[in-house]
C-alpha cells in the first residue's frame, strides 16, 4: 500500500473547474458513470475518461497524418522560369544547401523533431502507464509537461507557409502558393495536440505501489 | 477502472460530502477510434489515389539534357501537362541521355508507338523565333501523338519540333530534285506568295542521285495542289534583265535567306482536282523551269570548235534561231595532231520538244516521206541546209559565249554522219570569231607600216625645216625689210611722177593733145579722100586748102606716144 493517500482511497472526487470535493460513490456504483459537479455542473471524473483509448486513437491519427505530411510537397515556389515544390525535408535540405543553415535547424527541429519526440513520447507514456510501470515517474512526469508545452511550435511549419503564400505574391516573378501537404501536417500536430490534452497525466502515478 | 484495488464501504465521511449529480450514460468512448479509421482512410485513399493518377513510365532519349530538370521538366501536348520528367541519366555508352517521363495516367495513350517527344526551348532560326515562352517557364518536353495503339516505352527524342503534328488537316507531297539548295526542315511553302506549308523532312535517295523532300501543305489549301502543279524552288532572289528592265522576283525576304518552295498550276486548262496524299514532284530550279512545258527526252549533242570558246561555260544556253533549246553540259579540250591544233569539244543536251510545233511538223514530214522522224534525220536535212553551231557572244561586257544554231549562207557543204553517236553538228566560227580575225588582219598590215623609220624622217625633216626657218629669220627677213623700204621709195617716187603737176603728166597732156589735133586732121583728111578719091593720085585740087603730106610721116609719131601712155 501506498504510504500516501489518494483521493479515491479516500472515498472523494474533485471538481476539476469549482474544486469542490464530492462523494466518489457513483463510480464505486459504475466507473464509467457520467457524473457533474453539484456546484458548477461541470463533468465529474476521477480521471479522464477513456484517456488510454483516446489518446492511442488520436496519437495513431497523427501518426497516419505524418506520413502523407512529409510525402505530399506542402509548398510551391514560382519564381520567373522555375516551378519548384517542397516537402517539408527537401525544404530543409534546400534551405541548408542555400546557404541558411540556422533556418534549415529550426525548421527541422519545429517540423521533424517535435512531432517525432511527440510520437515517441506519448506513445512511451502510454505504454509504460498501462503496464502500470513505476519506472522513472517523475521524470516522465516532466516529459509530459515538456511535450504539451512545445506541441504548439510544430505549427512553425503551418505558419511559415501561410504567412509566405500571403506575403510572397509578385504573380510572374514569384509566388507561393500551399499545397495539400501543409493541410496534413496541420493535422497531424492538432491531432498530437489533442491526444496529449486527452492524456492524463495522472495515470502516470497511478501504477504506482510506493512512493518511495 | 483504476482504482478498484481498495473497495471500501461507505466511510462515515461520505455523509458529509455533496453527492455529484449522476446524468445519463456517457458516450462511448470507442467513437474516438474513427477519428484514426478516418486518417486512415484518407491515407489510403491518397494512396490509392496516386496508385489510379500514376500513369506509364516511358523513357525518351536526347542528345543533350540542355535545360531538362529531373522532377520538373513538364511535358506538353498542346500546352497541356501530361507528364513530368522523372529521371534524366545518361546512356549505358554515353552517346545520348535517358529521360524517364512519368505520365499522367490520362495520357496513357503517349506510350504508344508513333508517339514523338522533343525538347521545345527558345530558338532562333532564319525561319523566325519560337519558343520564347520557355525563356521564363523553362524548356519543357513536347509530345505529339501517333495513329498507333500498339504501347511502347522507349522512345527516341527529335533534336527539332516536328513541322507537322499528328492529326494536322493537310496532306503531305513528295518532292524530288537534284540537290537540297537552301532548303531545310521548316522552309515554307508558299502558294502565290502565301505561306500554306513546310518541309518536313528530307532524305537523300537511296542511289546518291538525288533529294527526296517531304512537304506538308496545310489544309484547306491543300486542296490547290493538282497533279498539274509545278514546284520550284523559291529560294533567293531571282534579278533577271529583259527587254521590259530588270526585274526583281522574291517570294518572301525570309526565302531570301532561309529559302522556300513554291508551287503553282501551269496556265491553260489542266487537271483541277486536288492531288492524292503523298503524290510525287519534281522540284525545279526557278519558276520559269517549273513552268516551261516539259522538255521531252533529252539529245546530247557534240559540237567541234577550232577557235577559242572562251567565256563558254557549262550552263550556257543553245539556241535554235533564238529559242533555247538546251543546255551546254562539257567543255573539253581535244587534239588533232593532223593539224597539230587543240579544237574543243563542246557538249551539249538538246531537248527538241522545245522546238513545239516546228518539231511535230518536221517529225510528220519525215514521217510523210517514210523517213526516220529520229532527230538525227531531222538535222541531216538540216546540215544539209546549212545548219551550223556558231559560239556567239551574249554579253560583250563579260564575253558569255553561248552556242546559237542558225542557218548559214553559203555553208560550204560537210559531211553529216546521222548514225553517229554522239550527233555531231558541223560548226563555223563565229560572227565575232570573224570580227576578230579581220581586226587582226588590219592589225597585222598596221603592224607592217615602217613607224620606225617613218617618224625619223620625219625627225629630220623636221630640223632641217628648222634651220631653214632660222636661216629665213636670221637672213631673209632683213633683205626683205630692206627691199620694202626699197620698194617703198620707188612708189613714192612713182606717185610723185603721177601727181597733177608733174612734168610727166604735163606733157602726157601736151601729147595728148597733139594727139587730138593729129586725129582731126587725119579725119578731115579721109573725109576729103571719101569725096575726092582721086586726089591720092592727083593730088589736091586747087579750090581746096592745101592737104597735109602722105601719111605716113604725121601718124608714126603719134602712134609712138600713145602707146607710150597707155598703161
């Protein structure tokens, strides 16, 4: 046993918007209840309601949104006598063959490492939350905070392609234009977005036999 | 689900708590599975999507790859995209690059034999420019599309834009001629000055002997091409001096310098329907070839000059009393060592269709007379007649000789061997031949007048007149002033002698008047001698004044006298 309590140890759950601490005693009566706060009308849970199977669904989304992200070219360069179109790596080779490797970076970091880490994070979160592992908790803990925080730099990409479609429009001499690779990747990182939101955080601790 | 380890009874706390309000049941959570169902799907269909779009791969080979880019270069039929470059390697030997063509899964039917792909980039020829799109877009492969659905996917790239695309309304003709001139893929055709076609290729025939040219004529004109038509070549500039000025025939000044061909119905009636695809002409020179009535079968003909031919060269016309009849074709030297002169051969084709009717009439006189109507007959009457070649000057600016047949006067006969091969026609020099021989001769008779010593006597003749002159000035001149002054005296002496007062006068006048007084007398004497005749036998009578004595003594001195002053 735990040397510290819980609050469903305690018979209590918590109103996650008013605080209020309520009486668990429907979801001792079917755990999947649909319970509101008394006080605020707000939904009552102890936690997320079907975090695991939402989060995989969405995670697994993202993940097929990833692919046809970086296949279909997100972005069409016309300059006088050149038609060029980009995925989001043969931009990033561009632009370092081109002479701005510091862009080339970033955009690399914000298109490629982000979603991948966001990948590879959730889905080791996942796993190791429901195999109940007691494996380094507060260092996944902090992992989960890390990747909600930086989800929002992937839409760099999003942006910098909306943002040169709006901006570069000299019709003949040159013209961006987005294709429908720029539209998979947006999905891709609403989608890794949603499914970190859709985590909770507290299954992490929730395998947890000691807190030692 | 959790937290099901701990079951616990209802705490005394519990009581105290708010109880949550239990609403109806939740949704069901594996709802939240369409969403990657969903991505799933449209993957899939992105898949399958690409799979359904993605057409043939062909591969096209060029020469060069100058401006082809893997993964972009287009290719284009009619403007359309029909596919993209996908791969530009070179050949296995490296004589020519590979280019891997993605097709667009609508235009399946390019991987088809009979298809043709060429690199459309700016070009600028003598014909015009074109292409000048691709400056800014960049070169891009073109396509055009053949009859056949039999697939096919290699291909082998045109260097050129084909003149012709698949499917063009028009029809193609065969053209022959000697050699190409300053014809080439693209040259225009023109039909009364208007543009209607190209050349669309040309080869060589398989004997050397030739060109064969393909032309295309673009529809609705092709329909003007009959089998009557005539084609020429309409290259250059054709400046010809006649009898109506000079006179300057161009079709177009782009034929001028990248040529063209022309073609055109003869005058009269002849056959006005259009002519079937692919019929075969002949390809002339110049206008007024394509448009001669035709020529017949050619004569060779040789002829012997024994003077100079020079300025006639191959080309030259003959002519027969003024019609062009044929052509010069050799010019060689030949020996006779009989002579130990160099006479020329002068060869020649003759076509004596050109002759028109006259030929037609002598062939159905020959024919009448149950002769040979062969045109060797034909000239043994002729020879016989007085028929002979003569190297006469066209152009006395550049000596052109060109060979005139004429009739000659009095042509001492030859003999005319008619069997012979080649034909040979007897010769006489010609008009300016004989100019020359008898400028010559009075050259030559010049030549023997002796300048030389002519202009030394007349040197000498000369300076003796010279002397002659000084000794006239020297001498003569002051006797002569002298003897004028002499003179000079003389004559105012004499005019002192005939002046009013002079004694001269005076006694001319004394004389004179003697004279009177003498004749008075003489006539008085007579007049008595009238009445009395006898008294020169009996002297005066008495009653009269004694008569003066005889004649004789009074009259002699006034005859002396009056001669005396007479002059």
């Amino acid at each position: 046993m735990s040397a510290l309590p819980r609050a469903s140890e305690r018979g209590l759950v918590g109103c996650h918007v008013c605080g209020l601490a309520c009486s668990d005693v429907p979801f001792r009566r079917d755990p999947e209840a649909r319970v509101a706060c008394p006080r605020c009308g707000s939904a009552l849970h102890r936690r997320k309601p079907g975090s695991y199977g939402r989060t995989w669904a969405l995670l697994i989304a993202a993940f097929i949104m990833y692919i046809p992200a970086n296949v279909v070219p997100i972005m069409r360069t016309a300059s006088l006598n050149d038609i060029d179109d980009n995925t989001i790596l043969s931009g990033v080779v561009e632009l370092w063959v081109k002479g701005s490797p510091d862009l080339a970076v970033i955009v690399f970091i914000a298109s490629i490492v982000v979603p991948m880490l966001k990948f590879f994070t959730l889905g080791t979160l996942l796993v190791t939350s429901q195999r109940r592992s007691g494996w380094a908790l507060p260092q996944r803990a902090r992992l989960y905070r890390l990747i909600e925080f930086i989800g929002y730099w992937s839409m760099l990409d999003v942006f910098v392609v909306s943002l040169l479609t709006a901006l570069v429009r000299f019709n003949v001499l040159s013209r961006v234009e987005p294709l429908p690779g720029v539209i998979f990747f947006g999905l891709t990182v609403v989608l890794t977005m949603l499914a970190s939101m859709s985590f909770d955080p507290r299954l992490i601790w929730d395998g947890r036999d000691t807190d030692d | 689900m959790t937290d099901d380890n701990t079951p616990r009874e209802d705490g005394p706390e519990h009581d105290e708590l708010p109880q949550p309000v239990v609403r109806r049941h939740r949704f069901n959570n594996a709802l939240i599975w369409l969403v990657p169902a969903l991505a799933a799907l449209i993957g899939v269909s992105l898949v399958v999507n690409s799979w359904l779009q993605a057409g043939p791969q062909i591969t096209v080979s060029f020469q060069s790859a100058e401006g082809l880019d893997a993964g972009k270069t287009p290719v284009k039929y009619k403007n359309v995209v029909i596919g993209r470059a996908k791969k530009i390697r070179l050949s296995p030997d490296r004589s020519h690059v590979l280019v891997t063509v993605a097709l667009e899964r609508s235009a399946k039917g390019f991987a088809t034999k009979g298809s043709r792909f060429w690199v459309v980039r700016p070009r600028i020829g003598l014909g015009g420019v074109s292409g000048i799109g691709t400056l800014f877009s960049g070169a891009y492969i073109g396509a055009d599309v053949g009859d056949s659905s039999k697939p096919e996917d290699d291909f082998v790239g045109l260097e050129t834009p084909p003149a012709v695309k698949h499917g063009a309304p028009g029809r193609s003709f065969e053209l022959h001629t000697d050699d190409l001139g300053s014809l080439d893929i693209g040259s225009p055709v023109y039909y009364r000055h208007i543009q209607v076609g190209r050349v669309v290729s040309y080869k060589l025939d398989k004997d050397g002997e030739g060109v064969s040219l393909h032309i295309f004529v673009d529809g609705p004109n092709d329909k003007f091409v009959t089998p009557a038509s005539r084609f020429w070549n309409a290259s250059g500039v054709d400046l010809s001096l006649g009898a109506n000025g000079l006179k300057l025939d161009t079709q177009s000044l782009a034929t001028v310098i990248a040529g063209g061909v022309a073609f055109q119905d003869p005058k009269g009636p002849h056959d006005n329907t259009p002519a079937p695809e692919d019929t075969n002409y002949r390809l002339f020179n110049s206008r007024e070839d394509a448009m001669a009535p035709p020529d017949g079968p050619p004569r060779y003909i040789r002829m012997r000059f024994e003077q100079s031919v020079r300025g006639l060269a191959v080309g030259a016309p003959v002519e027969f009393l003024g019609i062009n009849l044929g052509k010069v074709v050799s010019v060689r030297l030949d020996y006779n060592e009989k002579t130990g002169r160099f006479p020329v051969l002068v060869g020649a084709v003759v076509y004596p269709q050109r002759l028109g009717k006259a030929y037609q009439q002598l062939e159905a006189q020959a024919k009448a007379r149950g002769e040979n109507p062969d045109l060797s007959q034909l000239m043994a009457r002729l020879v016989a007649h007085g028929l002979r070649a003569q190297a006469r000057t066209g152009n006395l600016l550049t000596g052109q000789l060109y060979v005139a047949m004429d009739f000659v006067p009095h042509a001492s006969k030859v003999p005319f061997d008619p069997d012979a091969k080649p034909m040979s026609i007897p010769t006489v020099p010609g008009s300016f031949d004989k100019l020359q021989e008898q400028v010559a001769e009075i050259v030559t008779k010049l030549d023997k007048i002796p300048f030389d010593s002519i202009g030394k006597n007349l040197d000498l003749t000369l300076a003796s007149l010279n002397g002659a002159i000084r000794q006239v000035n020297g001498k003569t001149l002051p006797q002569l002033s002298q003897t004028m002054h002499g003179v000079q005296m003389t004559m105012g002496r004499a005019s002192e002698a005939l002046s009013g007062d002079s004694p001269l006068q005076q006694n001319l006048g004394v004389t004179l008047q003697e004279l009177q007084r003498a004749a008075r007398s003489l006539r008085v004497f007579v007049d008595y001698l009238d009445a009395h005749p006898s008294a020169l036998l009996r002297g005066r009578r008495a009653d009269a004044k004694p008569s003066p004595p005889p004649l004789a003594v009074p009259v002699k001195p006034a005859g002396q006298p009056s001669q005396g002053s007479r002059p």
